[in-house]
C-alpha cells in the first residue's frame, strides 16, 4: 500500500500574476500559472459561428472570437444546436417563448429519430440516445453517421459550444457542443436526460447507489450529473448547495444567450483559485498558505463552503522571504527550463521537446562505475522513472512522450521500471497510456494534453536560434554572404557599386580579422565596394546588404532568402 503523501498548496501573487503549486513531501509537483495575456480557457462558453464544415476531417471549423478558429470534431457534435436554436433567434421575446414550446415539443418526440447521436463520457443530449454504430459496422453507416452530422452544421450557423483543450502553436482551440458546467461536487449535464453517474474511485457500492438515489432526487427535469470522487460521504445539504449553484449559473447562460450574437463569451470558467481549489482540494492536503490577503480571502471563502474542517489549514504567509522561497521550491521552478535534471543517485535525464514529441533520455552519469552494471542500470532506470513522471506533472508535458532507459538484460528488471512508472502515473491527474519497454529500452506514453506545457506559457522562442537549440555556424553564413555576392555580380551590369552589408557581431568578427582584408577581396573578386557594419539585432545566420546611395534593402531581390 502506498504510504500518504504531505500536500500544500502555495499560492504566490506577484503583480498581475498567480502562481499556484502544488507541494508534494516538500517538492513541487505541478505549478499553475495565470496572466492577463494567458488566462486559462478550458471549460469557457461561446456561442460560436461556424466557419467552414469539412467533411473528409469529420470537422467544423468554428469562430469564436480567438486567434484561430476552434475545432470542432464531428465525434464532438451533439443535438444540442437545435436544443439551443430558440435561444439564439433574433426574434422579439414572444416568438422566442414559443419557438421554445415548440423545441420542447420536438424534444418529446425525438425519440423517434434515426440519426444516431454522439456519445460522450462527460455529457450526453438531452433527446433520448440512439444506438452507436458498432466497430464492424459497414463503412455505408459510418459515412452516413459522417453526412449526417455534416448537414446539420452549416457555414455562418450559430451553435453553442465550450472549450475543452486549450490553442496550443497554432492550432486552435479544441470544442464541443456537449455543455457541462463543473461544481465542487459534481458536473451538471444541462442535456444529461436525467442520467447520473458515479467516479470509479467511489468503490463501494452502498455509497454509490446513495449518491444517485440523492443526485437523481435533486435534478430538475432533463438535466444529468457525474458525481466526483469528492462526494463521497459528503451530506445531502452540501450536494445541494452544489447543484443550486450550478442550476443558477446555466440560469445565466440561458438569459445571455437570448441576447447574444456570435462569437461571443457566453460563460467563463471560475477563477483560478477557485478552480484549483475544487479540483485538488483533497483530505490529504495539509496547509493551504497564500501570501495575497485578496486571495487568502477567496480561499477562505469557498472552504468555508467546501471543506468547514479544512479553515484551519488556511493560512496568510507573513514570511520576509518570497513565498516560494520560504518553502524551499523557488529551484524546482527555475528547474522547468533545464534540458538536464540531475537524480539523487548521480544519473540524469535530459527532456527535448520536438515538434511531434517529447523525448527522454536516461543516462547513469558518475553511479555507473559504483556497482554491477545490471543493478546499476535497474537503481537509474527505477529512479529516473519517477523522476520523469514528476516532470511530465511539474511542466505540464502532453502528447506522445518517448523514454530512453538505461538497457538492461533481465526482463524481470524491465517489468519493475514499467509497474514503477505505471504507479507513479495513478497520482496524475491527467489521463495517459504507458506502453511496456521495447527490447530497445524504449517506453512510449501518450498523456493527455489540454494546454501548452509550461515551459512554452513561460518562455519566450530564443531569439538567436529561433527555438533549435541550435545556431547556424558564422562560417556558413559568410559562404552564403560570398554567393549572394557572385549572384548579384553576374545580374547587375554596372560595376564598382557600393554596399553595406550587416551581420551580426559574431559574423562581423571573422570578415575584419581575416588574413586579408575582406573587403579588398571582395572589390577584387567583384569589382564591388562593400562595407561591412554590426548589427546586434541581426541572428549569427542572418544578413542584410542595403545600396549606400539610397539605402534600400536589396538581400531578398538578389539573393537566396
């Protein structure tokens, strides 16, 4: 049995910024992080404008008011567009109540529609389900599932939809158009038709017949809920306390929408207080410490609510070092920008991130020499893979994650790594897949991926290798320097012009400590003036020749940019 974990959650505003850790037996496990220019979007509500329907990406592209359109996966569409269509008329508020009645009309007597409906864990429709198509299903139904759901979404319709994975690079964000709304205590599905589920982490049964006999109970009509894990044992009052306040605030989106033109925000996700709070405010967290007297309010606030037995583990930092600091993590957030995290043992890892992956390389540093290379490779590999875990969680990593471990030759040693990871992977909140180690050493995970990992909200691309690792060699741009040279001397007829060129200072070093003056060689080669000046704000493979009579850039007419 896994011995508990001491957990705090520190809680650090500095300007516009929040920080919020989460401390794990003294080390920082994840780290959230909210600006102004960056705040979190994940569950916000748009009434959106569809852009375009693609049919051969079983998608719609969809604007609600970002950068670039959100995706909208067909496998994401619902029948909640025409459960909306009364509210998003343009008409006066009596031909909007009735075109309601009239929905609601439509809606008992949806049961007798052939279309089959997208299944969702998190939300189901509110028109009763229809049968999905099985996986040996002929590929005649699976393309008139596909027709289907591409008839009902039009260019320039409006549909109602929420944002479940944030814009990472440039792509969009990832939407669908089951709502739910998330409460301390459970997820209300404003389309649920009165379903009501249970987290698989309420084992007992006694405890989960309770809690949906008492959830279903509560409902209003046509509304659905997945109760959390934190639910358990928890008293009718509060669960009610929960759903009132998640009836109120579909209450407001209702009246917004009447309203509304798209794109438009129709609802925005709580703060990051508070959504950090409901989503990891567990029994085991043992202090909750900000040094904010506005957020400690906040905090204050919803324990009251949440937790009344957990008020005295709130506390307002009056430390004189920074927060982070104070207890002891301000290394592990500087950490979050190393390519190298060192092992207790005297191994490392070294993290790369590439444009398809994220690659994880193991390496058993001074520990080698110590002991038998079996055992030696075992003790690194059991370390790192811990270690690498807490990495994926601290800098927020998704995708396809690939580990390089040290090789060993006993299969046995190679299980232990695979249910060592396995393990570690239970305490992440987000949901990933581990494949066992190839005969390789090779480990492939896929974790799930809502945002840009932190490291990328964090930090800015390198303005020298434009985000590489990597810098082009001076070298090579004087040779690219001396071709543009011949190309513009062989197409410009007259002779004898004059030019300036400018580089960077690492290029411009070379060019004036050559065993011969660069720019006689160049009037000898080319019978060209050419005058070589520094420019700091110029990359080591970059360069600009601008004529000195007009200054006009002519790199691009002439050369190979």
């Amino acid at each position: 049995m896994r011995k508990s974990v001491k957990k705090q959650l520190l809680m650090n505003k500095t300007g516009d910024e929040i920080q919020v850790a989460l401390v794990e037996d003294g080390r920082l496990a994840e780290l959230i992080i909210e600006r102004p220019e960056s705040r979190r979007s994940i569950g916000d509500i748009y009434l959106g404008r569809v852009h375009k329907v693609i049919e051969g990406l079983k998608a719609a592209f969809v604007d609600i008011g970002q950068k670039s359109d959100g995706f909208l996966h067909f496998s994401d569409v619902g029948t909640t567009n025409e459960d909306y269509r009364a509210l998003i008329e343009d008409d006066d508020d009596e031909e909007e109540n009735a075109s309601a009645e009239e929905d609601g009309d439509e809606e008992d007597d949806s049961s007798s529609s052939d279309a089959p409906q997208a299944q969702r864990q998190t939300a189901r429709s509110g028109r009763k389900p229809q049968p999905q198509p099985k996986r040996d299903d002929t590929a005649e139904k699976r393309q008139s599932y596909t027709q289907m759901i591409a008839g009902k979404l039009k260019a320039n319709d409006s549909i109602l939809v929420q944002v479940i994975k944030e814009p990472i690079s440039t792509k969009g964000s990832r939407l669908t158009s089951d709502i739910t709304i998330a409460g301390r205590f459970m997820v209300l599905l404003p389309f649920g038709g009165g379903q009501v589920a249970v987290s698989r982490r309420v084992v007992s049964r006694k405890e989960r017949a309770r809690l949906k006999k008492l959830v279903r109970s509560m409902l209003p009509e046509g509304f659905g809920a997945i109760i959390r894990t934190v639910a358990e044992m928890q008293e009718e009052t509060l669960l009610k306390q929960d759903l009132e306040k998640l009836l109120a605030k579909w209450t407001q989106i209702e009246e917004k929408l009447k309203d509304a033109a798209p794109p438009q925000l129709i609802f925005k996700e709580d703060t990051i207080i508070s959504s950090v709070l409901r989503d990891s405010l567990t029994s085991d967290v043992t202090e909750i410490v900000a040094n904010s007297s506005s957020i400690h309010k906040e905090t204050l606030n919803y324990i009251e609510w949440a937790a009344p037995e957990m008020v005295k583990n709130v506390s307002l930092y009056q430390g004189k070092l920074p927060l982070f600091e104070g207890y002891g993590i301000a290394k592990d957030v500087e950490s979050i920008f190393s390519r190298k995290v060192w092992l207790k043992s005297g191994g490392y890892i070294i993290i790369e991130h590439t444009e398809a992956m994220v690659v994880v390389d193991v390496n058993s540093g001074r520990y080698a020499a110590k002991r038998e290379q079996e055992e030696n490779s075992l003790r690194t590999n059991m370390e790192a893979a811990r270690e690498v875990v807490r990495q994926l969680r601290l800098r927020d990593i998704g995708g396809i994650i690939v580990v390089d471990f040290i090789d060993m030759l006993d299969a046995r040693n190679t299980k232990k790594v695979y249910d060592t990871m396995k393990g570690e992977l239970r305490n992440d909140r987000a949901k990933s897949n581990i494949l066992p180690m190839s005969d390789f050493g090779i480990m492939q995970i896929t974790r799930e991926r809502i945002r840009p990992s932190l490291m990328q909200r964090m930090g800015d691309q390198c303005p020298a290798c434009g985000g590489t690792g990597v810098v082009q060699a001076r070298f090579t741009t004087i040779n690219q320097i001396e071709r543009w040279l011949r190309k513009y001397a062989l197409q410009h007829a007259m002779k004898f012009q004059q030019l300036d060129l400018y580089v960077s200072p690492t290029v411009a070093e070379p060019l004036k400590n050559s065993d011969m003056n660069t720019e006689l060689k160049w009037f000898l080669q080319h019978l060209l003036f050419v005058r070589v000046k520094q420019d700091e704000s110029l990359r080591s493979d970059d360069f600009r020749f601008y004529t000195r009579k007009n200054s006009k850039d002519i790199t691009a007419e002439y050369g190979d940019l």
